[in-house]
C-alpha cells in the first residue's frame, strides 16, 4: 500500500519497512535486541489451510544497512503443524511460538537464526488451548516487568495443567470448532468444563489472560469472562491493558484489572449476553455485563470492529507527548488507535485518537458489522494485524493486507503483507548495542523500548543479585517514569538489599510509585506482603487502595477483614473499578465480609443508605441484604436507577425470600416490574429452581408456556426493479412541513420527535449525522446498509410458525420484538431454530407506498430534528 494514503499523528511519517514476498499474511510480529524483525504468518488461516502444505512460517527480516527498511528476510522455522500461529515473542535465543494446542519454545542453541532440530531445541512448553487454527485461540506471550510470561486466549476454552502439576480449566458454552472439527481437545468440549473449579479454587469462564513462570510453573489467571481479547500489553507500572472483540457492535479498549472478569459469559460460562439482556438494556450494557455485580468496567467502547494488536510506548523517541501511549489496531476499521491513558480513581480514562489509518472517513466495509460485504468499493484493504515498539524507539505496524476482515477467512489470494515504520521525519534508526557480560550493558537492555528485549537485561541483572543493586537503584533518579517502574520490579527481586530499597519507596510521594512497589513486593517469592497491605489501606490514593484490595483474594478472611474494612470505607459508590477491586479481594469470604460491614458500617433505613453501604451490600449480594434491597426496589422515594440496581442485588441472590421479593415486585408498574418478572421467568429453572417459581408463574398468570400464542410476523422481501432510483430523489427540494406529515410511515419501526417506537435506531438527529445520498439510501433501500446492533433474526417454530425481529433475550422464555414494538415470548421448546435474517427488518420507501418526492420530504424534514 502507497504511504501517501496512511496518515498518522503529528510532525511523524510513515515508510514501509517491508513488503510481501518477505513475509506473507502477518498475523503477530516481535523484533530482537538488533532491531531484526520476526514475523508468525497464517497463510494457512482457516479456509485457506493447506494453501501451504509445507506448513506456516515464522519469518525473520533484517535492515542490514540501517537505511530503514528490510533488504534480508529467511525462515526461522516452518513446519506442517504451525497452522495459523497467533503469536511470537523473542526473548533471547528463545522464540516462542502460540499455535493450538501448544506454546512452544524453540531454543536456538547456536545463534544462527535458523532453527535446526540436530543442533536446536523444540518443546512444548504447556499444552492444553482449545481452537485449533481459530482466531479465538491462543495468543501472544509478553515479557511481563515482574520477570514472568503473560498470555491471553480468546473463549475457545483451556483445559492446561502447568509443569507444577496445578489444572487450570476455562470452559463456556462457545465451542471454538471449525466446521469439519468436530472433535475438541482430549475429546472434551470446553461446555462440560464451564462453571468448574480449577486447582486453585477459583471459577474462569470465557476468554482469559495469564501469566507463568519462564519455566511454565505458577500459571495463573489474572483475568477472564473476554470474548477474544487478540493480545495484552503490560507497561512498566504493571499495568494490563487489552481490546476485546464485540458480537453485534461493541468492541472496546480496556484496563484489565487483576483478576477481573470482563462479562462476556454468565458465571458459569453457559449463558451468552443475549440470553441475560434485561428489559431496557443497550447492546454495549448487556454484552459487557454492565449492570452485574463481579464485572469490571467496560473501558472504551466503540462500536463494530476487529481489534487485533495492541503495544504501549514507553520511549521519547516520538516526542514526550506521546510517551505512555497505548496503541491499539483495529483491523475492521483500517486504524491503529491511539489513547494517553489517564489514571481516574482505581481505573484509568481512555480517550480514543487515530494514531494511524487509511481511513479518515471511517467508512467501514467487508466487515462482520458490515455483513462481511467485499465489493469493489472498498476504498482500503489496510488491516493492521499487529504493532510492536522497536528498540529504536519507533512503532512499526504490520498490515494483513485483505478486502475482508472477520468472517473466518480471508480473500487475497496473494497472501500479502507489509511492514509500516512511524517515526520523526527524517528518522534515521539506531538500535542501541550493548554487553550483556557487563552491568552498563544489562542495564541498556533494561532501558529498551522493546518490551521483549528488557527481558535481556532483567534476567542478566537478576542473576547478579545484590551486586547488581547500586546500578538498579541508579535508575530510579532518571527522568523516564517508566524506567523508574522496571527498576523497582528488578529491586524487588534482588535479594534483602533491593527489597528494603523498595519497602521505602512505598512509602513515596508518587502514587504511581507506591503502587507498584506494592506489586513488586508482592511479586517476591516468600515475601509477606501484609504488613505492606495494612500501612497502605487507607491511603489517598484509589491506584494504591486498588492494588491492596486485589491482594487480598485468597488471604483467609481472618488475616484480610481489617485490611478489607479499612478499604470499605473509602468506598464512595462512584468508582465502579474500585468497588470492583474490592469486591475481588472478599472473594470466597463474602458472607464474613458481609457480617463485618454490616456490623461497622450499617444503617437501619435502607431508603437512606449512604451510597457507600448500598454500593458494597449490591457487590457483596448476599441473602442477607435482600430485605432492605426490597425496601429499596419498591421505594417510589428513589430513582429508578437506584431501585433497579436494588432489584439486581435481590436478583443475584438465590433463596425463598429472593422469590418472594421479586413476586410482589412484578405488580410495580413501569420497568422494575417488568424487569423483576424477566429475573423470574429467565432464572425459573437455574438460580430459582426449587422454589417453585414455574408453578406460581403459571397460576398468577403471568407465564403458562402451554397456552401462550404466538403470531407470526414476517417482513414481505422487497423488490429490486421497484426501488425508487436514489439520482432522482436527490434532485428533489424536500418540503419539511409536508415531511412531517409523512414521516408517520416511520413510526413502526423509530422514534421520531416524540412519536413512534423504539423498535430501530432512533431518527432524532440521526439524518444530521450523514450525508444526504446516505439517508436516502437508508430509505430507499434499508438493506443496503443495516445499522449496527439491528441485524434481525428469523425465529422458525416447530409448527412452521415463523417470526422477523430483534431478539431481546434468548433464554426460556425466548422474548423478540418485531415490527410496531410487538413484544412476544416464546417457549424455548417450540423454537425449531433460530437463522440470521439477511435483510433489513424495515420496508423499503416503495412497500411503503412513498414516492420520490415523499422521500426528499422525510429526509428534510428528519435533518431538521
């Protein structure tokens, strides 16, 4: 792809560093310690496996002259079973590639560049990741700055057994099987390992984030409940930042808390968002679980996309205003995001610029948001895969080169893929060199921009132990707080000298500071950290407060619960990431926890509790609370955010007295009523089973699957030869007191003005925000260009009964809206099957008896709203 048409951020260029036939459909990329750039290709992704018989590769390029571009490119390895790898990281001599089921470690015990099985060293380092050739796999490992692996795999399912001997297992109810796969990993689909325990007692479902030992001991979750988070990046204050793909639109950049769960799945990993979508819920709300206690907050949410690599820049090398930088690629929208992270409260405030795109009009096209429509249209096949930060101090990017993006598949025949530079005008690139037989030179290695390439002179510093502590603490001095961060992690770690040096240091006037030399402390092998954690509970800080209360989750209840309610009481009920921090530190010891808060900081008058006590009561949801939530629920005092989030902390309870609570809440009109009826009816036969809820269902009359009736309701298929042509309606002059009057033909379907139904997007303002030809088209033909989130359904009974709309939960009852806000549940059991309908769910300007000249009215009149 020509640069002239990648545009970047500030006095920054971008050059192409490499090009096909040197690497071919990158799907990650690292570079090494000599700016030596190694590439895992998917030639053989998904539908095109077998394209290479030979298997895939993983590449190395080189700019051997340092003119700032490859002119030397060979293959590390190639072998049939590298299908499609989704990683490669380089530390050292060790190459470590993620290809399913495997993370394999190639040695190269010589040095050459080439691995060679006579001489090198191949091993499966652990084994276990389900999704074989599938995106929603296994990922890339990072070097993370407390000296371990971090990794992350999308919602296939993971069954792995370290080399400790400690069972992990993350199981859902997505499969992660290509068609022609039909048998997973060991012969277990990762449905009947969802919801179970592994060796450490804690429950992981969805797509997940770890980290481990070099020598694979010690893997641990750290986070979970993703859809197919594509990579992770850890800066230098320990800090996990990831994107996470959507479903319908609502992909997003997030700040992973440490053992947070994101909300894809339902607890126990069996129940998709659709099926938990409770009434009045946005798309972005219930994908990410937003209203759910135990779900950390969402981050950025942006709409439709692919996002895929994601890096963070710790060098000056652009500027320093761009230090602290969080790229993230986002392969849908031809784009490399970029974000300057802000700390605000326990989390941090994202806000979204194009660091880097080929499409500043943001047009999207032969994407899943799209339909996955290719045509000739098309105006970019730019899909950054990935983006490494080099040791040079630049970012290079690395471009899938395709029409489509998603879809599992990919269309270039070609297999291309190039390599982008973006660096100061004029840059001339110079790869520090240094000896690792020597301090000065680990402690450069240390200094890199290339996270990988630290991991030289951690390991070498870490070795030396107390001798390597002077020059360590040196680094503390320096202007680069990143820098400053690593040093305090390798301190921690090299022996009872570096330790007392980090020990003081959480005791500094930098926040950042103190947080981190909490983590790094609590990094070191045998350290006890509570002594750490009790002096630092009630800081001012809810960075600092944050890393204590995630600490303590498998501190026994007895060691934590001062710890624990020091930190209660600097929650506000404002800061959704510390509340949640909190609550993962009372996890497994809630109901003790409860006694305690109850106890200390309890208030008689549920009506008026403080936001601090309801927040952590709505966290904590345990039986005990249901009483004064349902005071709280039926309270017409309150705002129907306070009662609904008062119906969910009953909701997530499971006793008689839940049921009861939410039975005499049903008769409030309005949504708590309908919402306490959905929590009913949704939940019947899982988190209320037993308590008779179908029998009461069916005798008050609000649920009797045998007598339900269900209507048809199907969306006639338009005509193409009756389409009004787009070129003449364009040429009309709108009259918006006559487009008023018409507009009434939107009602079924939109809000417009004050009318209509809330069925398809809303219209208010929604002409404004487009051209002219655009709203036309939409109008004309809906097909042509289906809003994202409003993809409908076909729902097919078992008696031939078929139904077009919305599904807003489908669960059993499954409940669709369709055309005129028709709102209807269906018993599961009748359903026959459930298609994707391929049309827009609106009829087009001709079936609804509009003329050219009503068209140009109801655009004029709909940009005046």
């Amino acid at each position: 792809m020509p640069t002239n048409i990648l545009s970047t951020v500030g006095d920054l260029e971008v050059t192409v560093w490499a090009s096909s036939p040197d690497l071919r459909n990158p799907t990650n990329f690292d570079v090494d310690r000599d700016g030596r750039i190694w590439v895992a290709e998917g030639v053989n992704y998904r539908w095109s496996k077998g394209r290479d018989p030979k298997g895939d590769r993983i590449a190395v390029l080189e700019d051997s002259d340092g003119d700032g571009k490859a002119d030397k490119s060979w293959t590390f390895v190639q072998e049939p079973g590298l299908i499609a790898p989704l990683g490669v990281a380089v530390i050292d001599n060790k190459v470590y590639v993620s290809n399913t089921p495997d993370l394999i470690v190639y040695t190269d015990v010589d040095r050459n560049l080439v691995f060679d099985p006579r001489v090198d060293k191949r091993e499966v380092l652990v084994t276990g990741f389900n999704g074989v050739n599938h995106d929603h796999s296994l990922h890339s490992v990072t070097f993370g700055p407390d000296g371990l692996l971090y990794f992350n795999h999308g919602n296939s399912g993971a069954l792995v057994t370290d080399r400790g001997g400690k069972t992990i297992r993350v199981g859902s109810a997505y499969d992660g099987l290509l068609s022609g796969e039909s048998e997973p990993l060991y012969g277990i689909y990762p449905r009947e390992y969802a919801g179970a325990k592994s060796d450490d007692g804690h429950v992981y479902v969805g797509g997940f984030a770890m980290r481990m030992k070099e020598d694979g001991t010690n893997l641990e979750v750290i986070g979970h409940g993703f859809r197919n988070s594509y990579e992770q990046t850890i800066n230098s204050a320990g800090n996990i930042f990831q994107n996470d793909n959507d479903d319908p639109p609502a992909c997003r950049t997030s700040y992973l808390l440490e053992y947070g769960n994101t909300g894809w799945f339902s607890r126990d990993g069996l129940r998709y968002w659709q099926a938990d979508r409770r009434p009045g819920q946005n798309i972005p709300t219930s994908q990410w679980r937003q209203d759910d206690p135990g779900v950390i907050p969402a981050g950025d949410v942006y709409g439709a996309g692919a996002p895929t690599g994601i890096a963070y820049y710790e060098s000056d090398v652009l500027g320093k205003d761009l230090r602290g930088m969080l790229l993230s690629c986002e392969a849908a929208r031809n784009v490399v995001f970029g974000y300057l992270p802000e700390v605000d409260g326990a989390g941090f405030k994202l806000e979204r610029f194009n660091f880097l795109t080929s499409n500043k009009e943001e047009e999207l096209a032969g994407t899943d948001g799209k339909g996955g429509r290719v045509s000739e249209e098309i105006k970019t096949f730019f899909r950054p895969s990935d983006v490494v930060v080099g040791p040079d101090g630049a970012i290079y990017v690395a471009d899938w080169f395709d029409p489509r993006v998603g879809g599992h598949s990919d269309q270039d025949k070609t297999a291309s893929g190039t390599i982008y530079r973006i660096a100061p005008k004029g840059f001339m690139p110079e790869v520090p060199e240094f000896d690792l037989s020597k301090t000065d030179g680990q402690i450069e290695a240390l200094k890199s921009p290339a996270v990988n390439v630290r991991a030289l002179g951690f390991k070498a510093l870490k070795a030396n132990g107390n001798d390597s502590v002077s020059a360590v603490e040196e680094l503390l001095d320096g202007e680069n707080p990143y820098i400053r961060y690593r040093a305090i992690w390798l301190l921690a770690q090299l022996g009872s000298q570096g330790v007392s040096v980090v020990e003081s240091l959480a005791g500094a006037e930098d926040a950042t500071v103190r947080a981190t030399a909490y983590q790094a402390l609590r990094a070191v092998d045998g350290y006890d950290h509570l002594k750490v954690a009790k002096s630092l509970a009630s800081d001012e800080s809810a960075e600092v407060r944050r890393e204590i209360a995630v600490s303590m989750r498998d501190v026994p209840f007895e060691l934590s619960k001062g710890i624990l309610l020091d930190l209660a009481k600097s929650i506000d009920g404002t800061d959704r990431m510390a509340l949640e921090a909190w609550g993962i530190g009372s996890m497994g010891k809630e109901a003790e926890v409860y006694e305690l808060v109850n106890t200390t900081l309890g208030e008689e008058d549920p009506i008026n509790w403080s936001t601090r006590l309801t927040s952590l009561l709505w966290r904590l949801t345990q039986e005990g609370s249901v009483p004064g939530f349902y005071e709280r629920a039926s309270s017409e005092e309150l705002t129907e955010t306070d009662r609904l989030n008062a119906l969910t902390a009953i909701a997530f309870t499971s006793s008689q007295e839940t049921v009861e609570s939410l039975f005499d809440l049903i008769d409030d009109e309005g949504i708590v009523g309908e919402t306490a009826k959905w929590w009913l009816l949704n939940h019947r036969n899982s988190r209320y089973a037993g308590f008779g809820v179908s029998e009461r269902l069916k005798a008050e009359g609000v649920y009797d699957p045998e007598t339900i009736v269900v209507s048809g309701s199907v969306i006639p298929q338009p005509s193409e030869k009756n389409y009004l042509p787009v070129d003449d309606v364009i040429a009309l002059e709108g009259d918006v007191e006559r487009g008023a009057a018409k507009a009434s033909a939107c009602y079924a379907c939109h809000k417009v003005g004050e009318a209509g139904v809330e069925y398809g997007p809303d219209l208010n303002g929604w002409a404004s925000r487009q051209s002219k030809e655009a709203t036309i088209r939409a109008i004309v033909n809906p097909s042509d260009d289906i809003a994202h989130g409003f993809g409908g359904r076909e729902v097919i009974l078992k008696n031939g009964t078929i139904i077009h709309g919305l599904i807003e939960s489908q669960g059993d009852p499954l409940v669709i809206q369709s055309m005129g806000g028709v709102r209807q549940m269906i018993p599961a059991d009748r359903v026959d099957r459930i298609n994707w309908y391929n049309r827009s769910l609106m009829l087009s300007a001709d079936q609804l008896g509009l003329s050219e000249q009503d068209v140009a009215d109801i655009v004029s009149y709909l940009d005046s709203i």
